[in-house]
C-alpha cells in the first residue's frame, strides 16, 4: 500500500505517513488502531512480544491485542465509578461461566 493510499484511508496526508515512518512523530493508540484496521493485521503485528509473556499468559496477550480486546479494555476504562467497573466485571465473569 503506498503512503498515498494509506493517508486516503486514515484521512492523513502522506507526509504525515512518513512522519510516522520515521519516527518523527508518535502514534496513539487510537491511530494504532486505525492502522491495524486499514491493514487487516491485528494491533500486536506492529509489537514484538513483550518480556514476561509465556505460554500462560499469551492468549490474554493476544487478546489485548485484537481489535477487540482493546476496544473492551478502552470501553472498560471510560467508566470512571469503580463500582460500576466492579459490576460490569463480574457480569463477564457471570457470562463466561455460563459459555
């Protein structure tokens, strides 16, 4: 994909593409999401695996990673009364004991 059709798809200019390239300029989680989506790769391709992550822990690691999981865990930290956050946790937990 060229920097032009990459700046189309993200509403950037192709200079701004090459900032990110370069390093110039940092990417934001919600760009980095953008990109994931325009590319059809997952956020972690863009990630090396981090140290600590074991055969244990790696699918919670690829799931953070999806394009899901991040949008979950985005969605989970807009909810700022932590008793509601404690609620909407154990409904998950609730639902995926029933799965």
């Amino acid at each position: 994909m060229t920097q032009n059709a990459l700046g189309d798809a993200l509403g950037l200019t192709f200079q701004q593409i090459q900032k990110y390239e370069k390093g110039a300029n940092r990417i934001a989680a919600s760009r980095l999401q953008q990109l994931s989506e325009v590319l059809d790769v997952p956020v972690s391709y863009f990630f090396e695996q981090p140290a600590g992550v074991t055969a244990n822990n790696k699918p919670i690691f690829d799931f953070l990673n999806s394009a899901h999981g991040l949008r979950l865990l985005q969605a989970f930290d807009r909810i700022k009364d932590r008793n509601l956050q404690r609620a909407v946790l154990v409904l998950i937990e609730e639902i995926a004991d029933d799965a």
